[in-house]
C-alpha cells in the first residue's frame, strides 16, 4: 500500500516533534537530581498519565489485539488484578518510598540486608528493562515494516537511536511530559481504530457478538486448578505479582512517585495511572477480537502470512482511511517511545546510585554523574536494540516478554517483602532465601519442566524467598531462645 501524503506528515511530525521535545529539557538537567527526579515539583496528573503511558507500551498496543485476535481474552485476566495491586500501592509504597532519600527504589535493601541485596535486586530489574525495551522495539518494527517497507532490523536501530537521544538528553522530567502527551493520543488512536472497525464490519456489532461467542473469543480462560496452564487462576495470580512488582519496587514507577510535587500527588498519580490501564486495555482485547471477525466475515482480505502481532499492523496501514493511518502509527509509536525512555532513564539512575554510588570510594561532582548518566542510557538502549534484532525468532511477542518478565525478575518482590513486612531478619536468612529462590526459578526456566506453567515462575520464587527467610527467623528466634 502506498501511503498518503498527510499520513506520511502525521507520523513524521509527531517523531521528529518528540524527539525536540524531548531534547528541549537538555538545559533544565543541570544535575543529576534534575535528571532523576525533575525537582519533585511535578502535578499528580501528568505523573498519572506517564505512569499509565509507561505500562501500556507498544506491548499493550499491538500485542494485546495480537493475543486477543489468536485466542482469546484470558491475558485480561492480567489487568483485572491491577486494582488490588494499586491499592497496596498507594496505601503503603507511595509514602513508604517518598520517606526514603534516594532515587533508587532498592537503597533500603542495603540498609535492610547489607549491600548483596541492593545489587541483586538492581541487577534483576535492569536485566527486566533490557529485555522490555527489545520486546518494545520489536513490536515498534512491525507497522513500520508494513507501512514503509523497511526492514525490521533497520527499524529497530533507527528507532533505538531517536529514542535514546531524547532519552538521554531530556531527562526524567522531559519524559514526564511527553509521556502524558503520548498516552492522550494513544487512547484517542485506538478509540478511532475501533469505531472504524466495528462502522465497516459487515453485520455490525450484532455480528462481532454471535461470531466471538461462536468462537469462543470472549473466554477469560479455564477455571480448572491446574498449575501448567494459562488458567483464569494462574494468570490472575501471576497479574497480582507481576503488578506488585510493577507498582511496588519497579524503579520506573518508584521514580514518578517522586517526581510529584507532594505524597498526595503521588497517591493521586499511582492511582490514576493504574486503573486507567484497565479500560483501555479492555478496549485493546476488543479490537483485538473485532479484527477476528472483520477478517473472518471477509475471507480472503487477509494474507496467510500476515498472523498474530501483525493482524493489527496490517489493518492499520490497509484497513483505514487516509489520515487515520498516520494517527494510529503515531499513537503506537507514543505508547513505544515512553515505555522505552522510561526504562532507559530508570535503568541509568540504578546505574548511577546502586552500582556506581555503593561500588565507588568516592563521592562523584555533578558533572561526572550526568556523563554516567549519558553513557549509561546510551549503553542500555544499544543493549535493547540488540534483544529486540533477537525477538524478530519469537511466535509472540506479549508470551515472550511474559516470560522474559518472570525469569529476570528474579523473585526479588520476595526479597522487598522481606525487608518491608519482618523487619527483624538477619541478611544472612534473606540471602540464603534468595539462593533457594533463584535456584527454584533457574529449574523452572531451563529444565523445561511441565508441572507448573511459566507465568508462576514470579509467583513460586517470591515465595520461596519469603518463606525461607521466615522459617530461617524461626528458627533462630528458637535457637536463641533455647540456648
């Protein structure tokens, strides 16, 4: 399909307007405390929009319809746990993390546990960023590929460049901003994709409802017990862990909380942000169950080789009017640039102030900090880049990050519960928790084991963790006791 002139302009406008934008803060960073924290004078909504902004991603936007489109909407599921994750967010984390004086959302581990525990839980999040920000770019490709006919790999490069230049330049508080922009245009894309599939859809929403129930597309999943599936149970149960970690310990979130300009912003911005997400990931699994029976109605409109993550893309560059074309590739371009940026910049503070600050003898000038900073983002986004030249292998992109999320993660939400809910326990007992955790989820992610699912790879290494710890306290409390 060749594109128009004013799709062309649309999506070129919006790139190139982003990337200044974001380059514009460049003069306001003029420490590092700008850099990570943009003064904390931020309003709750606009930290509200990038948080939700930050977890939808390119990963909502086309994976989301991908999966739905495959199967059914029993990824739902995830979201539907958001809400209780989010309470216990802005209950007890938000205030919980604005007492703390440091950027980094893991410096009471050290405090808690000894420097071991800061420096494994950096170190899984940062191997959890890299890998979403491959999976993100991966998906960014797959429009553009189909729209321009570039190739993937080249796509990917070129999109990693622009977007850790604004990345690196901007700062926390340029992303803010921009994330809170992309997020309007990304809910208004695919309102706009949705009202045109279901205005040009033969038989109208009467026939989206007989076919997808025919189908069986609105199934939220099996509500059998068992542990090697992708149940209605054992996604919820993974969502709830998952987003716990989200909202709980993840530096991306625990760096907006901060940015607020007070802790009733930053209760206001996690809550808004998170349950935002509900609705509009609803509206995504719609779509996705829409283009079935737009495709199904019509045979033939859709080439065999087109499947999966690229059902969406297709549509979009052949499936809208002139205008609209450009509006989506915009807004999921707004949903991929902010997830990426995000990762970059949170991933350079934990660089700076879980590696470099606790690993250096001495205190580094402002000037040295930013140029870590600087390196740091420009490193990690080359290191993205090359997961998501690697995810290009992959059936789906949403089961790959998925698991990607569980493995990386490491468990480490088992350790934060360690350190936040018994206070008393000795490093020694975290630290011989961590290694039956981490050992568990090594078995469970290479020994291709079929006993549990590998959503519950997060869940079990959590509580293992936990559980370690505890009964080790125990038993030493008894010790102690007895002697």
């Amino acid at each position: 399909m060749q594109l128009t002139v004013i799709d062309i302009v649309i999506f070129l406008v919006f790139t190139l307007g982003t990337v200044l934008f974001g380059s514009s803060f460049l003069r306001k960073n003029k420490t590092a405390g700008d850099f990570m924290t943009a003064g904390k004078g931020m309003s709750g909504f606009v930290v509200g929009m990038s948080i939700f902004a930050t977890y939808v991603s390119s990963i909502s936007f086309l994976a989301l319809p991908g999966n739905a489109y495959t199967g059914n909407w029993n990824s739902f599921v995830f979201s539907l746990s958001i809400p209780v994750a989010i309470f216990f967010a802005a209950r007890y984390f938000v205030p919980f993390y604005r007492s703390i004086n440091s950027p980094s959302a893991y410096s009471f581990l050290e405090e808690r546990f000894g420097k071991w525990a800061r420096l494994y839980a950096s170190s899984c999040y940062l191997l959890t960023q890299i890998a979403r920000i491959g999976s993100v770019l991966f998906l960014l490709a797959l429009p553009l590929n189909a729209m321009l006919g570039w190739s993937i790999p080249l796509i990917i490069i070129l999109t990693g460049v622009c977007v850790v230049l604004y990345a690196a330049l901007g700062g926390i508080k340029a992303i803010v901003y921009t994330d809170a922009i992309q997020g309007l245009i990304l809910i208004a894309g695919a309102l706009a994709c949705l009202v045109i599939l279901m205005v040009s859809m033969p038989g109208g929403g009467n026939e989206l409802l007989r076919i997808g129930m025919e189908y069986d597309k609105f199934s939220l999943g099996s509500l059998g017990l068992t542990l090697n599936e992708p149940t209605f149970w054992v996604t919820l149960i993974y969502g709830l862990f998952i987003n716990l970690q989200n909202y709980g310990i993840d530096q991306n979130y625990v760096q907006r909380y901060k940015t607020a300009r007070n802790e009733k912003s930053a209760r206001f911005s996690a809550l808004f942000g998170g349950l935002l997400y509900v609705p509009v990931s609803l509206l995504f699994f719609f779509i996705g169950t829409a283009l079935f029976v737009y495709y199904k109605t019509q045979p033939g409109l859709l080439p065999e080789t087109v499947t999966g993550d690229q059902v969406f893309p297709y549509f979009i560059v052949n499936g809208l009017p002139a205008g609209f074309t450009g509006l989506l590739i915009a807004a999921i371009f707004a949903a991929g640039m902010s997830t990426v940026s995000t990762s970059i910049n949170s991933s350079a503070t934990v660089v700076l102030t879980d590696f470099f600050n606790v690993t250096s003898h001495s205190e580094a000038d402002e000037k040295r900090k930013m140029n870590i900073l600087h390196a740091t983002s420009v490193i990690l986004g080359a290191l993205g880049v090359g997961v998501g030249l690697a995810m290009m292998s992959v059936k789906s992109a949403l089961d790959a990050w998925w698991s990607m999320a569980a493995i990386f993660s490491g468990g480490m939400l088992g350790l934060f519960f360690l350190g936040y809910i018994a206070r008393g326990i000795k490093g020694s007992y975290a630290f011989v928790g961590v290694i039956c955790g981490v050992l568990l989820i090594a078995w469970m992610s290479l020994s291709k084991q079929t006993v549990f699912h590998n959503y519950l790879t997060i869940v079990l290494g959590t509580l293992v963790i936990f559980t370690v710890g505890m009964l080790l306290a125990i038993a030493g409390s008894r010790l102690k006791k007895g002697n």
